[in-house]
C-alpha cells in the first residue's frame, strides 16, 4: 500500500552549512522557520540559515495540542496574538501548504464565581480591541459540546467563546514553512546544534556548532525551552524558567466533539483531531528540567479532570504520552528582544501557549532582526521589561495552570 509514497520529492534541500551567513537562525522549530520565511519574504533577506539540533519540527512544535486563538486581556498581548490569528486564517494560501486550520471555536470554562468575573472581563477587554469574544452560559455550552457534564464536581458556571479560535495541524505548519522558506533561498541545515555564541567587542561574530564554527554577524535565537541554555552561551541571564508540560492522545473514535473545551481550573483541555483522537493536555510540571517524557501520576491526575467533565469517556483507552519542555516566564508572555550585544537576538517565553504564535512571532521577529529594532507589535515584549517593571501578566489568559 505504501510503495507508491516511495519516490517523493524532498519538500526542502538538505545542504551542507556554508563558511558565512548574513543571517543564523537557532531552532527550526514553526517559529524560527516562521522567522526565516519572513525575513526572506517580506525583507528581502537571502543569505540566511536556520540551524537545528534535531529535526525540522521536533520540539513543542510537534508537541503542542495545537490551539489557537487570540483572546488576552492587556493590549499588548491580545494584538500580537490576534496579528497571528489573522495571518492563521491565509496561511494555508499564503505557503501554499495545507495546515488544516480548523476554526472550531475555542471554549474557556468557569466554574467559580471568580472565573466568571475574570472571564468576562477578558470578553470585554477583547471585544474593545476587536477580537471575537462572548459569554455563553450553561445551557449554551450543552448546546455546543452534548457530551459534556455541566453538573461536575466544580460545575460549570459559564464559559467564553472565540469562534474563530481552534486547531491546526502541528507538523504542517512546520514542514510548509521550510519548504517555502527553501524556496525562497534559505539553507535549513538540521543536525546541527550550536554549541557556542563568538563575541568580540560586544559584537556577535558567529555561531559554534557540532559542524563547526558559522561566521555570521546576526543571530537570532528561536529555542523555546533550550532558550536560557543557549543565553548561558552568550553570558546572558534570562528570567524562564524550562519546565516539561505534558499531553496525552486516546486510540481514534467517531466524532465526538467538534471544538475545543479548556479548563484551567481543573488543569486539562481537550479536542478531537481530524484522525478521530482526543488530543488532551495538563497543567505544567511543578518541577523545572529538560526531560521530554510522560509520567504516570499525570495521566491520573488530567485524566481525572477530563472524566469528571465528559464522564463518557471513562473507558476510552489513551495510545501515546509525551512531554515538551516550555520556557516559562514571570508574567506568562514572551520575550522576543534585541539584547546588550549587538547582533544577537532573541524570541522566547512563549511557554505553554507560543503554538497559537508561530506565524505572528515569525512575522515581528524577522521585523525585529531585520531592522534592528522592534516593530509596534513586539515593543512591549523587550527583555528591558523585566528592569523597568512594566511586565503584562497573561496568567489568566494563558488558560493552563501555572
Ligand atoms: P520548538 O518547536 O521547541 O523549536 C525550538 C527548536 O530549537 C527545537 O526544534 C530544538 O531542537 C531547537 N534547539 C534547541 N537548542 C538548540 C541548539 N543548541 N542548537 C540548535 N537548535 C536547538 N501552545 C499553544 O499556543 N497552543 C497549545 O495548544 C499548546 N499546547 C502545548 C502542549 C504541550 C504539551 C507543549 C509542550 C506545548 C504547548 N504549547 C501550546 C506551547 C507551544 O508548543 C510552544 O510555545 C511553541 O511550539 C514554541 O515554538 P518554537 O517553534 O519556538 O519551539
Ligand atoms: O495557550 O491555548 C493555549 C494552550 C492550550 C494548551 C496549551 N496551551
């Protein structure tokens, strides 16, 4: 059945890294792909590589339960996100590449009094910078989601609604932009972690890497929770933490639920996938390290939550478990920031929701490398925050238990 996939053109070259770029990129994961495309296609940038330890795509990338949506509450962080909701809703056009984004709706639980003031504050605040938002009350959410239990052991009071939130295909928006960001010039080179960051008078002068030493006078760091690993290099302190967060996928049923259901209150979030899988995630590991696995009391603890609300999927067997390791910032929301040495930039802190990101960090951190400054958009979000003290806390909005 499969002899016919055999002779499949490669979607991106495989070359070897070459003596100088004007441009390196650490992570190929959606975001420093996204990055490379951009700055390939909207600044007309060529000479550029992105370097990846691994696989194109292997990191949270192809880790994440893939929700999108755009629904913060500052400003700040509600525009940046809905700058990727909107460049979500061309993608599959623009990369010419089927990411199957899938505009499902998105649905954020209350089950106290609490969540239900803050919950509505978030619609409000959205709606006042146009981004789609509503309350639904219990009866309503019935109506959309049958399978659920309102009457649970911390029952539903309420829930907001971002229609044009949802789901995309993980893998797809990873492998669409390194094909279109090939096509456009860039060396993708996987199998090549970076080692080490050469300075020289403040400057940086390249990147050191098991293949050995790339002189470049822009590098541009897109590692997610290898992030602070990789500052160390450069004598740089980050303030995120790497913590693992975990997800788990049932054997496929039927359709069954045909959005997405979050609670943060109880630590889980569900959706089915395309395949028929319930695709079902947690709250972040209490513990920081860098260990990309599942564990066993999370599988108890998520799953518990997940039966409480849907109670009918008490005997449907979960097929696979894994972690991925996110960099976690004090006000939950990223950093994506020229820093003291000239040349070297980086775009991290997205921790547990920088998927729903990926082509809006792309789009303003190719701006950002490119121009040497920030664009409007990402102004806010310099590492110069954390010594001002103006920092945009997004823990409410991140919708997954810190
Ligand atoms: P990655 O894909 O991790 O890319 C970073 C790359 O850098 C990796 O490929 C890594 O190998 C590479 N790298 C690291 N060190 C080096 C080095 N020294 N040299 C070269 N390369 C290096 N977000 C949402 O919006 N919605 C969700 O539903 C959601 N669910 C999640 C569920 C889980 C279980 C996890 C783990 C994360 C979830 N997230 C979600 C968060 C989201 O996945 C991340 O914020 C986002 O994917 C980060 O994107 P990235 O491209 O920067 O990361
Ligand atoms: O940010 O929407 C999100 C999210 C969902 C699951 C993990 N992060």
């Amino acid at each position: 059945g499969f002899s016919n996939h055999e002779r499949w053109p490669r979607a991106w070259r495989s070359p070897e890294p070459r003596r100088a770029y004007d441009i390196v990129v650490v992570g190929g994961g959606g975001h420093g792909l996204a990055t490379a495309y951009y700055l390939a296609k909207e600044h007309g940038l060529k000479n550029i590589a992105v370097l990846e330890k691994g696989w194109v795509g292997g990191g949270n990338t192809a880790r994440n339960t893939t929700i999108v949506r755009s629904n913060y509450l500052w400003d700040e962080s509600s525009q940046l996100y809905e700058k990727s909701m909107q460049l979500w809703e061309g993608l599959s056009q623009e990369l010419n590449y089927n990411v199957m984004f899938s505009q499902r709706g998105v649905m954020n639980l209350a089950h106290t009094l609490q969540d239900v003031r803050d919950t509505k504050r978030r619609i409000t605040a959205n709606r006042y910078n146009g981004i789609d938002g509503e309350w639904l009350t219990p009866a309503q959410i019935k109506e959309i989601v049958p399978a659920i239990n309102l009457d649970c052991r911390y029952p539903v009071l309420g829930a907001s609604f971002q229609r044009r939130g949802g789901v995309a295909r993980h893998d797809a928006v990873a492998w669409g932009y390194a094909r279109a960001a090939d096509r456009l010039g860039v060396d993708i080179i996987e199998n090549c972690a970076v080692t080490g960051i050469r300075r020289e008078d403040g400057e940086v002068r390249g990147v050191e890497t098991e293949r050995g030493f790339i002189l470049a006078p822009k590098v541009a760091v897109v590692a997610a929770g290898h992030s602070s690993v990789i500052a160390d290099m450069a004598g740089l302190r980050l303030p995120l933490e790497s913590h693992p967060l975990q997800a788990l996928v049932s054997e496929p049923l039927k359709p069954v639920l045909d959005t997405v259901v979050m609670s943060n209150a109880v630590h889980a979030y569900i959706s089915q996938s395309d395949k028929g899988d319930l695709v079902i995630g947690a709250g972040i590991d209490q513990y920081v390290g860098y260990g990309q696995r599942g564990s066993f009391h999370l599988i108890e603890s998520t799953l518990q939550a997940i039966v409480e609300m849907f109670p009918a999927f008490s005997r449907v067997r979960m097929n696979r478990q894994w972690g991925g390791i996110v960099d976690v910032s004090p006000d939950a929301c990223p950093v994506i920031s020229t820093t003291p040495i000239k040349g070297l930039y980086f775009n991290c802190g997205w921790g547990t929701g920088g998927f729903k990101a990926t082509p809006g960090s792309g789009w303003v951190f190719a701006y950002t490398v490119a121009n040497n400054a920030p664009h409007r958009l990402n102004a806010p979000f310099s590492l110069n925050r954390f010594h001002t003290g103006h920092l945009i806390d997004e823990h409410g909005a991140a919708a997954v238990a810190h």
